[in-house]
C-alpha cells in the first residue's frame, strides 16, 4: 500500500515519525510530502537520523522563514501546484495527515478530489486561540478515517455527524516517542544545548494565538519569558510555529537572549526534544506539547493565554491569564515540590503510548465506502 504521509512542519513531524516507523513496519511504503518549513533532503536527514530508514520525500513547495497572510497564500498555491504535479504522475492508496494546520487546506481537498481515501489523525480537539480550531474541522469533513486521541474528541466527530465506525480512539502518536524514556542528567543537557544548565530548567515555546482579537504577540512573549528567567535558573526556548505573528516572536526572543545568558534560544531541538521536555522542570508557554505530551513524562506545565483554550489537560497543567505577574504566579504553583510530586503520578489523558500500531492499522484497512451520510445526532 503506498500511504502519502503530509509532514509541513516539526509540530507534524515528532508525532508523525512513529506512525511512520509503524506503517513500514507492517509492510506500506510511505512518501512524505513536505512544503513549508522543510526542504527535501532536509526533511530525508532528519527522518534518518531518528527512523535510521530511507524514505521517499516529494517537496511541494519551497520552504519560508518569516509567515504573513500574503506568504501564506503565495505557499499555498505552491503547494497546490507542487501536489497536481504529483498527483498527475504518482498514484497513492491512503493519505495520512495530522491535526489543524493552516497549509491541510490545500493539501487535503486535492487528495480527496482524486478519490485517495483521507486518515486524519488528532481530530476532534478544541484549540479557541488559532485559527487551526476551523481547520481541524473542515479536514473533519473530507476525512475518510479519524484516529483521535481521546473519548471526548470521539464524541466531538459524531457531533458532527461522523459514523461510529469511521471513528478510532488510538491515542496521541507523539506519546510514543516516551515510552521508556528516562531523564538526562545535567552533563548530557549541557551538550544538547551547548552549555551548562541551572536548576530549576524551563522548556518555553510560545506561538502566535492566531484567533485572539487584538492579540499584542510580542509583549505577551517578552513578559511570558520575563516571567519564566525570573522563576528559573535556565531557560530554553525553541522558535515559534510557522504563523502570522512568528517574526514578533523571534525579535522577543533574540532580543532577552542578548542581553541574558540565562535564556537559550535554540530553532529546534529536533530529535532531541522528547529527553529535554522529560528532563526539565517545567513547559512553559502555550504549545501543545505542554498540554498533550508533559503528562507522560510527569513533568508540570504551565499554560499561558487563549491559544489551547478548551482543549482536555491532564492536573500536571497550570493554566495562566497572559502578562508577567499572572506567568509568575502560574510558576510559583508548579514549581511548588508538591505539585512536582503530584505531576509525577498523573495519568495522560491522551493515551498510553502505543498509538503508532492502531493508527497503522486503521490506515492498512479496508476503506470505508465513498459516500459518507450523515449521522443525525439529536437529543
């Protein structure tokens, strides 16, 4: 079966790369196709350094740096191009994407006018803060298979009148990448980072909150981080997701890390970010991986503002209004040892991490007929 597999940016990749490892292993031949923050050989180093496995990768589009509305258009009619052209040329049995990104919109309608049955993993989430939240759910609705992380995101899809038996409750992929993984001693994050770490250590990523009216980007980042060195002996910061409102980021970012060396600012940790996050002390900021993926590794989180909003949490996240001193109270709270020794015994809510082998068996199965009715739910 060959399985077209969308890998736009890291936020796709680190979940994605253990659905990837299953799909081959159970006999598909997977083709990533990228086009936004990843070039081709890129994207194939970067698969080969974790899966230590070659794959075919098709470029879509050529990678940006800096995100505005216009870019964002100018990308996707790239990618609408790049992917006609392959679609002409390259016939595939499944498409396999990820979540609620923007650059989905002009992936998925295409694979879904050729008729290649569309397997939409982590839909069904609430997200209120970005604009990804309409996206999940449009992609909903050209999905073929969902294989969703939790129960209420199961009762979500057949709210929107999704058969039962389209919908799979697998959990979150990127949970897998910790199942066995232990914590790094300060020596071996001093070499991930490139110098010394002090306790207490924060992981901090913080994304533009795309649907927040009146959003002021660049000053919630700066007191977010204000807040963190403050509270915090080192703290590491990777960049920003590929959205309106990056490049405000990256200057607060690049600006605090000039003038204080407690703050490391790295692009991305790639392969090495599941041992940082289980290694810290402490996620701060809003990114999903606090939410979704801390809890595996019982490490507390604090999450900032409207950008996750609505979206289930396991008790070892902290939820924190935007501006210094709210972050700094949020902190306080979860750098407390007792709420440590608490979120070091809390169940995911997202899953076991054994996710990657339902989802590939859910791709690698029979699909459902084309026609798709819709299930009427009343009360």
């Amino acid at each position: 079966m060959k399985v077209a597999v969308f890998v736009g940016t890291r936020a796709d990749l680190g979940p994605l790369l253990p659905v990837v490892r299953a799909l081959v292993g159970a006999g598909a031949e997977p083709t990533l196709l990228t086009g936004v923050a990843f070039d081709a050989q890129g994207l194939v180093d970067l698969v080969m350094a974790e899966l230590d496995m070659p794959l075919p990768v098709e470029q879509l589009a050529t990678p940006v740096e800096a995100v505005t509305s216009v870019v964002q258009r100018e990308q996707g009619r790239a990618i609408t191009a790049g992917l006609a052209d392959l679609l002409d040329r390259t016939s595939f049995d499944r498409l396999v994407v990820l979540g609620d990104r923007w650059e989905l919109l002009f992936v998925v309608p295409q694979f879904f006018l050729a008729e290649v049955p569309i397997v939409h993993l982590h839909g069904g989430e609430v997200t209120e803060g970005v604009i990804d939240e309409r996206v999940r759910h449009a992609v909903t609705k050209l999905a073929d298979l969902h294989c969703v992380a939790s129960r209420d995101a199961a009762d979500r899809l057949r709210q929107m009148g999704e058969q039962d038996d389209r919908v799979h409750v697998t959990g979150a992929p990127g949970l897998d990448r910790f199942v066995g993984l232990d914590r790094a001693d300060d020596d071996a994050l001093a070499d991930l980072v490139g110098r010394p770490v002090v306790r207490p250590l924060a992981l901090f990523t913080y994304h533009p909150p795309t649907a927040v009216p009146a959003a002021q980007t660049r000053r919630w980042a700066s007191e977010a981080l204000e807040a963190t060195l403050a509270a915090c002996g080192t703290v590491v910061a990777t960049h920003p997701g590929f959205d309106v409102g990056r490049e405000e980021i990256l200057g607060a970012l690049n600006e605090v890390a000039a003038a204080d060396e407690s703050l490391i600012v790295i692009e991305s940790l790639g392969r090495g970010y599941p041992r940082m996050l289980a290694s810290c002390d402490v996620v701060v900021g809003n990114s999903s991986s606090g939410v979704i993926e801390a809890a595996s590794v019982g490490v507390p989180a604090v999450d900032i503002g409207e950008r996750q909003r609505g979206r289930l949490r396991g008790d070892n996240v902290v939820w924190s209004a935007e501006g210094a001193e709210a972050v700094r109270a949020a902190l306080a709270t979860a750098l407390d040892p007792e709420f440590g020794e608490r979120a070091r015994g809390v169940a995911n809510p997202y899953g076991d991490g054994t996710a990657a082998q339902r989802i590939a068996a859910v791709v690698l199965a029979d699909a459902p007929p084309r026609a798709k009715p819709f299930v009427d739910v009343r009360s």
